[in-house]
C-alpha cells in the first residue's frame, strides 16, 4: 500500500508529516504546499494512472473547486481521498463523503489538522499513540491555536521557534527519531532550551523594530495596521496587535514569499472573511492570502508614502495615560489632542484646538478615537514643554 500526503509548510503541516510517517512509514510520501501551488500539485498527482491505487490524504489545505470536482471524481471511482482540515472557511467540504473539517473539540478546544489527523489514524487502526505522541500533537494544537498564549505554555511555542531554527528536513528527522526512542516523555534537550533563550531575545529585538515601522489606514471599513515582516510572523502579529490595540488588524505583507497575513486580538473581527475578499482564508483571528496585483496596490503602493505610527513611551512620568489633570496626544501633522475627564465623568476631546462633540465613557474609548481617526501617539514629556 503507497500513500500520498499533501499538507502545509508550517509547524501544523509538519505535525501532519510526523503522524503520518510513524503510521505508514517507509509507504508514505510527502508533499509541503503552499496555496499558490496546491491545485497545481494536485492535479498532476491526480493525472497519473499509477497513483490511483494510493490512499490520497490533503490535510491543512483547502483546495478549490475545480481541484475538489477532481477529487470527488476520484472518490465515486472507488479510489481512495480524504481531506482533513480546522480553518472554519473550509467548512463547506463536510459536503463531501471524503470531507471531514471541525474547528472545535466538544470540549471547546480548537483543533488543528494534525491533532485531527492524529485522531484520525488512531480510529482506522493505522497508528497506537504513546504519551510522547500526544504531548507533541498537543503542543503543536496549541501552538496552531494559540491557546499556548492564554496557558502560558511556552514550549508550544519553541516547538515552532525550533522548526524555523533547525529546518523542516532536520528537525522532522530529530522529532521522529525522539518520539520512537522516547514514547513516554516529550521534552526539549538541554542545547534546544539554550538556543530558545537566544532566540528569545532575538524575537523581541524584532518585534520592537517592526512596531515603529506600522502605518496606518482604512480598507473596507477596518483600521488596519501594515508592516512588510519576512519572520516570527505569528508571535510579530500577536504583540503588534496588543501594542497597538486600537487597531482591528495587523497586516503581514512579505514581498519575498508574495504572501499577506491578517492577524487580530479581537473577537468581533473575523479576518478569515476579510481574507476571503482577496482569495484567501484562514481563522477567524489568523488569516491569509496571496500577494497579488490588488492587495500589492492596496497594502504596498497606496501606503508607501504615509509615515509610520510612533509608538508610545514606555518612561513618561507627566504625561500619562487617564491623568486627572488631561493626557496630551500629537501626530505627524502636528495636531494636538487632549483627552480630559469632564464633570459627568465623562471623557472629552480637544483636537487641534476645538473641543469634538463626541463624548466617551471609558478613556480607552476617547484614546481609540484619537488613535483611529489622527494616527496620534501619546506625547514625550520631553516635547511637553515646546
């Protein structure tokens, strides 16, 4: 029995590859994809007459509709296909008998592809799991997930740091070996806790260049912050956002991989559907697309000559935010703003010298505004006086 798997480039896609390499062995080819040639590959696996008798597995990956015509083909023939997937814009694939896509456990877990992938094996009979086993596939769900985040579980997270360190072909054949000499633990070695304190450093040396290279605009109704990253994507989307929480989105755009990523911290944004404006998809807080004509035109070209956002500071002692006495605000332009607590209890705002007739209870509230509609930092106490 031959077995052919196409699955993602990321440490989710990776976890795919592991299972299913200690499932099948030797029996089992891989295939790393990215949306940009996944049909294609696809289609030419399809194609050959040969590979008609190999189970067929797509995992983290949504192909389109003409590719899933092709797939169902296969299927009614007799031949084996089977789609796993978690992105909650695949959902419509559960149409098919060769479909199986589920965002969440019934315990209210996110899943993941390759936890579902795992289950999956597990349930046919082609895998026995281990301990070891589990704790991997459970700290790439929760890396996937981002529940590693809200648990504070930060080897989900150099699980992932490591991949990107070592490699896919490296670090696959360090984690196979593991798991099979190991099945009852799961740990990282004394060297890989070393590098992770390293990169650890590196990682926020990164993100705090990056937030002073945002700028700031509107697309379709959301305030969205653009800067070009090329690594640490994830962590890079996550602390941009709660740095700059006013924002709806962070916009990834890597000019090299042509690649754009849609991140949020907000419940009530979904760029999983903002993604799907430009061909993409994802989750509803993490999301992507390709970098086209359109989105190079709409988050490269016409931004290229606004000024980053500045970033808060992090020492003042006068000028803080919620002041009894007002907190002072000021843009690119010049503009000032003045947040103050008026008798009500409510905030007002004076911009560049006219008190505005919208009124906020929360100071968070009148900040966002400021932030919103001005791109307005919190003024230095050094500029106080000019």
């Amino acid at each position: 029995m031959k077995v052919k798997l196409v699955t993602d480039t990321d440490l989710d896609g990776l976890g795919c590859a592991i299972v299913a390499k200690l499932a099948f062995g030797d029996h089992v080819d891989v295939s790393h994809c990215s949306y940009y040639v996944l049909n294609q590959r696809v289609e030419e696996f399809l194609r050959k007459e040969e590979h008609k008798s190999y189970e067929l597995y797509i995992t983290d990956l949504m192909v389109n509709e003409k590719v899933a015509k092709l797939l169902d083909e296969r299927f009614k023939e007799g031949h084996h296909v089977q789609m796993i997937d978690h992105h909650v814009t695949a959902l419509h694939f559960n149409h098919y008998p060769w479909g199986y896509v589920k965002t969440e456990y019934e315990d209210g877990r996110k899943t993941c592809a390759t936890s579902l992938f795992f289950d999956y094996l597990i349930d046919h009979g082609k895998l026995e799991p281990t301990p070891s086993l589990e704790k991997f596939v459970d700290l790439v769900r929760q890396y996937d997930t981002w529940e590693w985040d809200a648990n504070e579980n930060i080897m989900a997270k150099q699980l992932n740091d490591l991949y990107f360190m070592f490699g896919r072909e490296q670090f696959e054949e360090d984690l196979l070996k593991r798991l099979k000499e190991n099945p009852e633990h799961f740990e990282l070695t004394d060297m890989e806790n070393m590098l992770m304190g390293v990169e650890e450093k590196k990682i926020e040396r990164y993100i705090h260049s990056k937030n002073k290279q945002i700028v700031q605009t509107f697309v379709d109704g959301f305030c969205v912050g653009i800067v070009h990253a090329e690594q640490y994507l994830s962590e890079l989307g996550n602390a941009l956002n709660k740095r700059n929480s006013h924002l709806d989105m962070v916009v990834l755009v890597n000019v090299g991989s042509k690649k754009i990523g849609f991140r949020t911290i907000h419940d009530h944004i979904n760029v999983a559907e903002f993604a799907r404006k430009f061909g993409g998809g994802g989750h509803p807080k993490a999301s992507g697309c390709d970098l086209s004509e359109e989105t190079f035109k709409l988050f490269v070209t016409e931004v290229f000559n606004k000024k980053p956002l500045r970033p808060d500071p992090e020492k003042n002692e006068k000028n803080v935010k919620d002041s009894p006495q007002g907190t002072y605000y000021e843009n690119h332009q010049g503009e000032i703003s003045f947040i103050k607590k008026d008798e009500t209890g409510e905030y007002t705002i004076h911009h560049a010298g006219k008190i505005l007739e919208e009124k906020f209870p929360t100071f968070l509230e009148a900040e966002r505004f400021v932030k919103r509609n001005f791109e307005s930092w919190l003024r230095f106490d050094r500029d106080m006086n000019k």
